[in-house]
C-alpha cells in the first residue's frame, strides 16, 4: 500500500502513468475532506489503485483536486546540483582519479536528482525544473547535446560519454580543455563552445529527455530546462582557425534542427512545459541579435505546438526593445524576469504585458543568502497580479539557485542571530511557497510575522554598524588615491632592489592543497592538535615549496599558502563584519566549490593577517618572497554581501581593512606585495551603461590598499578566466606594477588587444600554461607561447607564469609543468642574448 499525493488533472483519476480506480464518480458529492491542504478550495480523496508497472497490490491512495479558485504557482529557475554535503564533487573527483566507475558516479548524481525534486514537490513547488543538473556545466551539456564537439577530441558519432565530456571540459593527458569563462557577472565558469562553418549538429546527448522520465517515473512532473538556441550562440566563439569574424548566428538553422528533435522527444515523453534560458536578452543586443530571436522561436512554434513554452531570463534589467522582441515570440506561453537585479523591468511589464500570457515574476533573490523581504515581495506581486491577471502569475526566484548556498539546516554552528537573517537554497523554495500560497488567499501569518521580525531583527542590530568604519569610508571620496610616481619610475626602482633576470618567473600564489595538509588545518580548527604543532606542520608544508621553487630556479617565490583554505574565506574569518559557515558551499566550475563568507556587517581588520607567515617565508630565502593578499573587489565579489548599503561602501570598507595589511608587510620587508583581483571583471554589470559606475569605484578601491606604499616596493595583481579586452583601459587605470593574467586556455585572447594597439607600461605576466587541466604543456609549446608574447609585448615587461594558482593540481603534475616553464623561459632568455 503506498500514500500518494497529487494533482488530480483529469475527470476519473490522476494522471501519473497508472492504472487509478475512483471509489466514486466525479460528479457526485463531495465527501468530507479527509485533510486540507490550509485552503478552502483544495480537497483530499480517497481512491483505490493498482499501479502495474511495480506490480503493488491494489491499496488506497489520495488525490487532491482543487474544486475552485486557484492552485499555487510556483516555480524554481535551477537548484544547487553539488549535493549539501558536495556528494557530487568527491563522487567526480573519485571517478576523475579511477578510484570508482562510472555507475559508482552516475548513481551518486540519480540520488542527487531525486533528492532535489522530491524537495520541491514535498514543498509544494508547481513547476519544478529538470536538465538542470549537470556532471559539469549547462553550456558544456547544450554543447553535447548538440554534438558540436571539436575534432580535435576525436569523436566519432554516437551518444557522447564521460570520456569525450571530460576531455572537453578538463583537458587530457595529449589535448588542452575547451575555453572557460565567467557565467554573466557571477563567479560560475561555463566551457564556451567551439564553433565554426564547418560543424556538424547533431543530437548526440539525450540527457534532457532521460532526466525529465526519470524524474517522471519517481512520480514527479518536471519543467525540462534547455539553453536557449540563441543564447547557446551568443555565448560562443569561433573556433581555432575560423575567421573572427564568422557570424555564429549564421548556424542558428543547423542548430534548431537539433533543437526541434530534442522538443518532439520531450512532447513524446509527455511533457507539458519547456523552459528555455536565454539569459543573452538582458545584454546589450543589436537589431539583428534580437532578430534571430524572433526567427528563432517563429521556426520552433510549429514543433512546441501543444507544449507550455517559458523562456526565462535573470541577473539583470531587460532592455525595452529587447522586451518588446521577448513578448512577441511565436509559440510562447510564459516569460521569466529578474525582479530583484531587473528592477526597472517591473515598469515594462506595468507598461504593457501580453494578454493571456504566463508571468514568472522572480522575487526571491537566486544569488544571495539573505531571507527575502516577504511582505515586500507580496507587495510587488499584488501590483502584478493585477495586470497580468490572477490565474497568469506564478511566483518564481530571480535566477537558478546555483549561484547560493545549499541548505541552513546543516549550519549547526552558526550564529543564532545571523542565521535567523539568512535564507540558502532550501529554505528559498519555502519562500517562493510561502509567497505563492499568500497569493491563493492561503497566507501562513505565522511565518510571514516570523519573517518580518528577523528582518527587524536585522535592521536594529548593534552588531552590524561600526560609525567609526562609516566615517574613514565616507572620507576615502575626496581623493583618487594613485601612487606618487609614474609606473615606469617605480619599475626602476624595483629593478634596483630586486635584481630580477629578464622575463622574470613567477608563480600565482598557491600550490597543491594535499589530503595531509587538509588534515593538519581541519585538526587544528577542531582542537586536535596544539597550535605549536600546527604552526610546525604549516611552517615545514612552506620550506618544502621554497626549496622546490628555489630547485626549479623560479625567480619571484610564494609561499604556497598551505595555511588557506580559500583565498576570500582565510581573510574574512580574520575581518570583523564576516560571519562563516561549515556546508555554504557553491559551485564555481566542475567539481570546484567556493565557501563565500558572509558580509552582515561593517568591515575592519582588528589585527595583521599574513604577516606571520610571509615573514616566515622570507627569511627562507634569499629570493623576494611575494606577500599575498585578497584584493577588497575579489573579497566583495566572492562573498555573499549585505544588501542593506551599497556594494561599493562595503568595498572601500575592506579597501582599507587590506590597505593596513600592505603597510604592514611593507614594514616587515616584504618587498613584493600581491594583491589579487581575479574578480574584479566578474561584478561588472552587464549593461555598457552602468559599467563605468563600477569600474570607477572597482578600481579606486584597489588603488587604496597600496597607495601608501614606497616607490621600492612592488605591487603585482592577478586575474584570471574572464575577457578582459573590454576593460583593459581600468587595469591600466589600476597602477598595478606587475599583473599575471590569465592567457594560455582562452587561445592567448588577452595578446589580441596588445595587437591592436593597446600601450601597456607595467610588468605583465600572460598565463603560458592552463592549470585546471592535468595535461603537462611542453617546454617547447611554453617557449613559442611567450615569443607569441614577445611579439606584442616588450622584453623588459613581461614575466613568465602558469595561468593561474596551484592549488587544485597534484605535485606530481606541478613540478615537471613548472620545470618546462622555467626551462622554456631560459630558452627564450638564450634567444635574447639575455
């Protein structure tokens, strides 16, 4: 006997794939209810069933239909796929290392999927998506699906399988991986596909339509998630060899040929609503990208016929004229917004939403952890109910849960205070719930009078103000605070003090995090082990990395870092204004997750760092010894942050919390002082109109933390896995002595702006090796990627350097790819007659 509860959809029984026998007709009368659902118009009954397929005895099951008035609509963009424990990054990294198989894999990532929507159904969530799990990234997933793999991983046709998916996504032993760049202003990475004339689309993943009847078999009815057609070529680039100019929209017929026999699939399978993302439409587009939106989806409509079509957008405003292009696609049952990044799009639709069509109205916020405003959010949805229409609203998150953490369950430790503020992925499907039910006149009083006190609670806190922090920010707005003297003078300077060969190398900061090194730091936080014997273990991992650097003949030394977790979390537990969890993990690509801090309040730094270690570190030495930092842009953009001030008062509060730590280590002499910005593009907004506003004060507040520093001492920065050919003026305009820039995965897209013109004084280090992949470049590959440097860049400028830190890799891949690297610099160096 089984206990089923589920949407009664057609007269005579359920529509669930069984067999279902009424004990009584439709149209006779209601018997009492045997529960409710808190509503008036949602009634429980009894029915006998037999279903087949499992062979269960005929038993009593309950449906539930609603007799009047309205069902809540609710609707979730995307949910964490990691798993709250990161089931989903050991089972990868597991298989990855052939520790396991990949059934072993594949069965951690079903348990995963039905733990996820057995979630949401449980919650009461309307429309809950399915295919939007992945093994790696929704784009590489759509690229599979579409079989557009290059030919250089050797593909032969077929369903694609882990080999040829990895191999994409993390390289191999012989070939590089595939491009990675940021998803939109968030810290995500999606792999960008490859494309050229030439490619043959073919439907070769059928993962959309086997997630969708697996979830359908557990007896969920999902939402199947595609990457929009056209969004999927917006988001590509021409392959190696293909002219740059190639319009990528030119292949948008070969790839809705794919596209229609992936829909023809899920109708088959019965599905009855589609959710294509195309996140592209809140860009900037042309006239003829917004046509290919229309000829797009004009070409589709004959095959979703009969389908429920959502196209979903979020992270920020659309543009009008891209609304209007939105709102008139063929075919189209629903649209998506961002409602709490899109504010301004509220005024669209109030100026003019199509009649009969769905409103998914995203008001609870995907991309932090805050719990959302309840009685707010109403607000908003009361003003829109009453221009789409009653039975057209469906209450929605702004964007995928991806982007947040997964669960405050498991935050045990937390501060009982703060946690009453925060919402993670779960508890914001309550909210939409919650949300949704207020609209069905089912409002839970006692949670949103819960909710309205936590926010108070929030608002009035002592804990969150610091006047005297408030009041050295406010003081930072009168001055531009640059360096005293020109670049070109410092690098003299510096050069006299350091002595460096030409085309000096370098690392990016860390190196392998090893399982006994995680031990030590995992033991030592638990009080395991005294902090005499941490400091030992920790000082001993940092003699191994000098005296390997120092082997390898690296000319600029780190430290390795082994006493870091994460580059943002080890500061922030170290800043008043941060509080921390122990499972608030999220993705940032593959199997990597990031742990953000959370910024509650204001910020200040009550005592030095990294001061300790670096010292430590350099008296190992005769080598300059790099301190390395967390810029204030990066520490802001990978963290989740109040939302109570504006972003940029909160940054130039960490600004000065990092400025007194530069001083410090300048004191203890530190004479090469790192402060990273691999962030920094990743908050720039996606509208061109409101980027200067951000660059102005992203760069400012990096210009802070070294201002007062001697001409002697050299600042370097580092930025990694974004295009930077578009704010390349702003990194000058940082004053940067030296920065390492990501270069070697992205096809040395970085050299074209040099080739275009571009005059850049400061030292510049472009990546000339990927380390997110295992693949060990040769020296020889090395050597002719830095005369591709030499090529635009001048010889006394450029440093030498892998794409990115160490810490992912294992020694075993690191040490023969850093003696290719320093071989290859010396190589180069014999060329110079250097």
């Amino acid at each position: 006997m089984r206990r089923v509860i589920m949407n009664l959809r057609s007269y005579g029984g359920c529509s669930t794939g069984s067999s279902w026998t009424p004990k009584f007709a439709i149209n006779t009368p209601i018997p009492t209810p045997f529960s409710s659902r808190s509503s008036s118009s949602s009634f429980f009954f009894i029915f006998n069933y037999t279903k087949k397929a499992n062979n269960f005895q005929r038993g009593i099951g309950l449906c539930y239909l609603t007799i009047q008035g309205r069902t809540m609509a609710s609707h979730i963009v995307g949910y964490p796929r990691m798993g709250p424990k990161r089931e989903l990054k050991f089972a990868l990294e597991s298989f990855w290392d052939k520790k396991s198989s990949a059934e072993d894999l594949q069965k951690v990532a079903s348990d995963l999927r039905a733990s996820i929507w057995k979630q949401m159904a449980d919650a009461g969530i309307k429309y809950i998506p399915s295919n939007t799990f992945s093994y790696y990234d929704q784009v590489l997933d759509a690229t599979a699906l579409l079989g557009a793999v290059p030919p250089r991983y050797g593909w032969s046709g077929g369903e694609i399988g882990f080999d040829t998916y990895f191999s994409m996504a993390r390289g191999n032993a012989s070939l590089p991986a595939m491009e990675m760049t940021k998803w939109f202003d968030t810290n995500y990475h999606f792999i960008v596909p490859e494309l050229g004339p030439d490619v043959n689309f073919t439907y070769a993943s059928h993962k959309a339509v086997d997630e969708y009847k697996e979830a359908k078999a557990l007896g969920v009815d999902t939402v199947p998630v595609l990457i929009g057609p056209v969004s999927y070529l917006l988001l590509s680039k021409p392959a190696k060899g293909v002219d740059k100019s190639f319009s990528l929209l030119s292949l948008l017929p070969k790839v809705l040929a794919v596209y229609k026999e992936v829909v023809a699939d899920l109708k088959a399978a019965g599905a009855s609503w589609i959710q294509f993302d195309e996140p592209t439409l809140v860009t900037d587009l042309d006239s003829h990208q917004l046509q290919a939106f229309s000829a797009a989806y004009s070409e589709l409509a004959s095959t979703l016929s009969g389908l429920n079509v959502l196209v979903e957008t979020y992270f920020a405003d659309i543009p009008a004229e891209a609304f209007k292009t939105l709102t008139a696609l063929d075919g189209v049952t629903a649209f998506g917004f961002d409602l709490v990044r899109g504010t301004k799009t509220l005024d669209l639709i109030k100026g003019g939403f199509p009649t009969g069509k769905y409103l998914f109205a995203g008001v609870v916020d995907g991309r932090n952890i805050w719990a959302n405003d309840l009685a707010a959010s109403l607000s908003t949805l009361n003003a829109l109910e009453s221009v789409v229409g009653k039975d057209k609203l469906v209450v929605s998150t702004s964007c995928s849960l991806l982007h947040t953490a997964v669960d405050l369950v498991n935050e045990t430790k937390l501060d009982t205070e703060i946690k009453s503020w925060l919402a993670f992925a779960a508890q914001k499907i309550v909210e939409v719930n919650a949300l949704a039910k207020a609209l069905s006149e089912q409002k839970d009083e006692a949670f949103f009078s819960s909710n309205a006190s936590a926010l108070a609670s929030r608002r009035s806190s002592p804990r969150v103000t610091n006047e005297g922090v408030q009041k050295a920010a406010a003081a930072l707005k009168g001055s531009d605070h640059r360096r005293a003297t020109n670049v070109s003078a410092r690098l003299d300077a510096q050069q006299k003090k350091l002595n460096l060969p030409v085309l000096p190398t370098t690392t990016i900061g860390s190196f392998p995090q090893t399982v006994e090194l995680r031990r030590v730091r995992r033991e030592f936080k638990a009080n395991k082990i005294s902090e005499e014997e941490y400091v030992k273990s920790i000082t001993e991992e940092i003699r191994k990395v000098v005296v390997l650097q120092e082997e390898l003949d690296i000319d600029v030394l780190v430290h390795g870092e082994p006493e870091r977790n994460d580059m943002v979390e080890y500061f922030g537990e170290q800043l008043s204004g941060f509080a921390f969890t122990v499972n608030g993990w999220v993705q940032s690509y593959g199997s990597r997750c990031v742990k953000p801090p959370i910024i509650y309040g204001d910020v200040s730094r009550p005592k030095p760092m990294t001061v300790f270690w670096s010292s430590t570190a350099q008296g190992m030495t005769k080598r300059p010894m790099k301190g390395m930092l967390t810029g204030p842009v990066t520490i802001l953009n990978w963290s989740f942050v109040r939302n109570d001030q504006p972003r940029s008062e909160t940054c130039y509060q960490i600004a000065l919390a990092i400025k007194d730590e530069v001083e410090d280590l300048e004191k203890a002499g530190i004479t090469v002082i790192q402060i990273d910005e691999a962030a920094l593009r990743e908050g720039l907004p996606l509208r061109k109109s409101e980027q200067a506003h951000y660059l102005d004060w992203a760069v400012h507040s990096f210009r802070i933390t070294n201002v007062g520093v001697q001409d002697s001492t050299q600042i370097h920065t580092h930025m990694c896995y974004s295009n930077f050919n578009d704010i390349i003026h702003s990194i000058i305009d940082m004053d940067a002595d030296v920065i390492t820039i990501e270069n070697s995965r992205s096809d040395e897209k970085l050299l074209s702006v040099f080739r275009e013109g571009v005059k850049y004084g400061a030292g510049i280090g472009p990546g000339v090796y990927d380390i997110h992949s295992p693949r060990i470049p040769s020296t020889e590959e090395m050597a002719e990627r830095i005369n591709k440097m030499l090529a635009v860049l001048e010889t006394n400028i450029l440093w030498v350097n892998p794409d990115c830190g160490l810490k992912t890799r294992k020694y075993t891949e690191v040490k023969p790819a850093l003696e290719n690297m320093v071989a290859a610099t010396k190589v180069i160096r014999t060329q110079l007659g250097k």
